[in-house]
C-alpha cells in the first residue's frame, strides 16, 4: 500500500491536483487467486488538471500489462 500511495502522490504533483481523500475498501479475491483492494481517491483541481490526472493513471495501469492495478 505504501508503494500505491507515493505513486498517487507522484501523479498528483504531475497534474497540479490535490489529493483530497484515499479511502480502501475490503479486500476482494479475484478470480486467479490473487486479491485486490479497491480504493477511492478523491482529488481537487480544475478539470484540466483532473483529466490530466486521470491519463496518468490510465497509462500506469496500461504499463502493468493491463491488469486494473497501478
């Protein structure tokens, strides 16, 4: 989690916004036997700056062989 953490920190700062609130939510199994923790992330900025947010962390889940994780 920490590692998540600074990445979203990471991508914030490269999008001018602010992160507002990260909230985890109960582990959940996926179906090849590994696990995840969904979070929500609220952020503040304009909305250039959110969109801008948002591609980033698109193209890291991209990078990861497209597997919904940053």
């Amino acid at each position: 989690m920490p590692g998540i953490l600074f990445e979203l920190s990471r991508l914030a700062r490269r999008s001018s916004v602010s992160i507002a609130a990260i909230q985890p939510s109960p582990r959940v199994a996926m179906t090849d036997g590994s696990s995840a923790v969904p979070l929500r992330v609220s952020v503040e900025g304009t909305w250039p700056q959110v969109a801008a947010f948002l591609k980033l962390v698109d193209h890291q889940v991209r990078d990861t062989g497209g597997s919904r994780s940053i």
